[in-house]
C-alpha cells in the first residue's frame, strides 16, 4: 500500500516508520521544511522514534512539504496538532488548514483517518465538509474514519503495535477499510459504532487520568494542610488488590493531551447545555498546583530564615515528566516563571533538556547547580539522579515527587 502521513511530530513520524516496517510505502507531508529536511536526513527530532530505525525506513519513506504527493496514496492519516486557544478553547486550525489542503488534492476511492485528539463531532462536522470542498462525496467517492493516537512518550512497554487502535468508519465501507489499514502496523483493533463515540472515547482516558490526578493534588493541599505525609496516604490506599488506582501527586500536569483534552469536551458539552463541572474543576485544580508549589517553595526558604529574592535556587527535573525531555506544558517551566518573577537566581539539571530557552537558562551538572544552592527543589523526578548528593549537599530540598522518601534527611520538605 502507499500510505500518506499528514503531520511528522510525535504521533505521524512513529506512524509512518511503523508502515514502512510493515512493508508500504509512505509519504510524510509536514509544513515544516526544517522538519522534513531532519526526516529526509534520517535525524529523528521524536524521543521514541531512534535514528536507526528512522534511517532504515527512508528507503520506503519520502518526506515533503508538498500535499500533492499525497494524491498517489490509497489512505491518508491525518495528525496534526489540537491544541487550545490562548482562552482554552479548541483550536482547529492545524486541523482545518491540513484538511483544505488534502481536500484540494483528494482522489477518488482515497481513505481518510484523523488521529489528532478532539472533541465528538469534529470528523462528521469539520473534516468531512473540508474534504468535500474537493466535489467528491463522503462515503460514496472516498472513506473517513476516525483512530485515535494512543502515543505515551517515553512509554516502552507498550508500543503502536501492542496498544489496542480503536477505529470508527463514517460508513460500513469507510470502517472496513480503516480497520484493515491499521491491522497492518497493530495487533489488535478495536471497532466502535461511530466516530463520535471513538473521538469521545480517547477524551475519556485522558479525563480519566486528568481527574484522578487532580484528586490527588487536592489532597496534597489539604495533607499540607492536616501535616499527613501525601505519598503515605497514597502508598498506603495503593495496597488494596481492588478498587483503587495509584495516581501520583505533583506540581502538575504537562504535556500535549492531559493539560488540553479535557478543555475540548468541556467546550464542546457547552453546546449541549451540560456543564462539566467534574472536568473543568479537574483543570483548574491541576493549573493551581504550580503555583502552590511555588509557595512552597518560598515557605520553605522563609522557614530558614531567606526570602526567595537573593536566594540560588536548583531546579532539578524541568521536562514535563520524568524520562522525557519534552517540555510542552511543563509545570516545571511555571513555577520557575514565577520564582524568577519573585526574584530569585535559577539554575537547574536535567540530562533530558540541555538549554531553556524562554528561560535563557542551560542545564548544568548536578554538583555544579548544587554548589552554594540556598534550596534545591525536585520538579520531574528523572531515573539515575544522585538523590542522595542532593539532600547531602543542598542546605534544603523541596521535593515535588515524593523521590527522597527512603533517604536519612533532615533537609527536606515535601509537597
Ligand atoms: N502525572 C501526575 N500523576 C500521575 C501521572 C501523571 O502528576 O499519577 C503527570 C505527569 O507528571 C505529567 C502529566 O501528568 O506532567 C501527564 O503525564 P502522563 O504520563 O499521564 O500522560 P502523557 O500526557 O504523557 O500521555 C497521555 C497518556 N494517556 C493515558 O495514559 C491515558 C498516553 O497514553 C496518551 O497517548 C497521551 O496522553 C495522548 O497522546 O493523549
């Protein structure tokens, strides 16, 4: 088959490798040239795709800035970003400007697949009307369908191949031939009625985890509050067999999907008169968690007798989570906004994110950030980080994570 990949980033590049081990040929339109140029050179610029494997698909993989490529492809995937409006509403505009651009290239008998995370409706109502700007028929002349993306960066446990691809057709036809394009490069696929059920489904397992974290950030507050140990509470509760499941409390939620995709179903659900008050207060609980750290933070340093103006204060971890070195949401990025604003001196540490830029800061070796540090504060808690040197070194250590419960201190203080 020859498969066309609209969107190269987290989701579309791991894709199109995934179809090229599969034996197709893909064609990879993105509108970054830059972007296209590192495909074409084989440097992967997405943590889970490693350059090897991106190298070994090339042969199989043209990459181009050019949407009329496409028009050789039997089915189209598309995945493009969804993010939110500076006023947290959907923003559809990748979506919109990419489906103009397929529709003025769209060929008879072609299938078309939206991957990006989005609200019920938007594949009957946005995409399908864009792609029949091109004179050809939903479901007579071409196919739609809807999967959602199931990428969990840095996740190796689970790979595209062994997470089950939901899938929706708009017509019987369509679903056929969406399932049978990902039983190609997944093991198993799982059929839902429609596409608005599929595009509601994805957004439940990402309010699902959105809620329950902000559960546990609530509960933060108040065990600070109450002076009970957080991830006690929480360890404790996680040795029921049934019941429960363990989220962890922390600074807050980054990321492309868990700080976004609740904001799309709370918007959408406003057209129906429901108020999502579950979902929205879930967001607005974990938006708050950067800042009460940062007041922690302050509280800490006042406790030794420092304001946070003049004090050296050590940033350990700013991705959004530990093992990865994307940034996008990170709660670490807030709350450094708003220690720098109170007039502290940043430095930080993560092996996963060599500079900041917004932040004009570059990470430094531990014992280099450790080195006269007045607090250290553990943001992302990433693997193989000397915890033991920071608390043995730094006068005090806020621990946002829970990582240096275990070790002797007397220095730390936790979320
Ligand atoms: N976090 C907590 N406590 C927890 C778990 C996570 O504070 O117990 C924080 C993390 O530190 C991070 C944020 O939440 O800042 C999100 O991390 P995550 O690992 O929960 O999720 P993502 O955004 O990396 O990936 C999620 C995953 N969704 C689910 O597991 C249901 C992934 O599978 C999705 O594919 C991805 O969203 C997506 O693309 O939608």
């Amino acid at each position: 088959m020859k498969v066309g990949i609209v969107g190269l980033g987290y989701v579309g590049l791991p894709l199109a490798v995934a179809f090229c081990e599969a034996g197709h040929e893909v064609v990879g339109v993105d509108v970054s040239a830059q972007g296209v140029e590192a495909v074409r050179a084989g440097d992967s610029y997405v943590e889970d795709v490693a350059d090897a494997r991106l190298t070994a698909a090339l042969p199989r993989l043209v990459a181009t800035t050019r949407y009329a490529e496409l028009a050789k492809c039997e089915a189209l995937v598309v995945a493009v970003p969804t993010p939110l409006t500076r006023n947290r509403e959907p923003d559809l505009g990748p979506l919109v400007s990419s489906a103009r651009s397929i529709g003025s290239v769209l060929q008879h008998g072609q299938l078309v697949v939206l991957e990006s995370t989005t609200y019920p409706g938007t594949t009957r109502e946005q995409l399908v009307p864009l792609l029949e700007e091109s004179g050809l028929s939903a479901g007579v002349d071409f196919n739609v369908a809807f999967s959602p993306e199931r990428v969990d960066p840095g996740r190796t446990d689970h790979t595209l191949r062994t997470t089950p691809k939901i899938v929706a057709g708009l017509t019987p036809e369509c679903h056929r031939r969406a399932v049978a394009l990902y039983g190609e490069v997944c093991d198993e696929v799982v059929e839902v009625s429609t596409p608005e059920a599929a595009e509601l489904a994805k957004l439940l397992e990402n309010i699902f985890r959105s809620v329950n974290i902000a559960l546990v950030n609530e509960l933060a507050v108040l065990c600070d509050r109450m002076g009970i140990d957080v991830f006690e509470v929480v360890d404790a509760a996680s040795t029921k067999p049934y019941g429960f499941m363990r989220f962890e409390p922390g600074p807050g939620l980054g990321g492309h999907c868990l700080p976004v995709d609740p904001f799309y179903l709370a918007w959408r659900a406003r057209e129906y008169g429901t108020p999502t008050e579950f979902i929205e207060l879930a967001g607005e609980v974990n938006q708050t968690m950067p800042h009460y750290c940062a007041e922690k933070v302050a509280h800490a340093l006042n406790e030794h007798s420092k304001s946070v103006r003049g004090s050296c204060v050590a940033i350990l971890g700013v991705s959004y989570k530990a093992g990865v070195g994307d940034l996008r949401e990170s709660p670490a990025l807030k709350i450094m906004q708003i220690l720098r604003d109170q007039g502290a001196t940043l430095a930080y540490h993560d092996e996963h994110v060599p500079a900041l830029t917004q932040l004009e800061l570059s990470s430094e070796p531990l014992d280099v950030v450790l080195d006269g540090c007045d607090a250290a504060v553990i943001i992302t808690h990433h693997p193989g980080v000397d915890l033991q040197a920071v608390v043995d070194r730094a006068p005090l250590v806020v621990d946002f994570r829970g990582a240096t419960r275990g070790l002797t201190t007397s220095n730390v203080v936790l979320l």
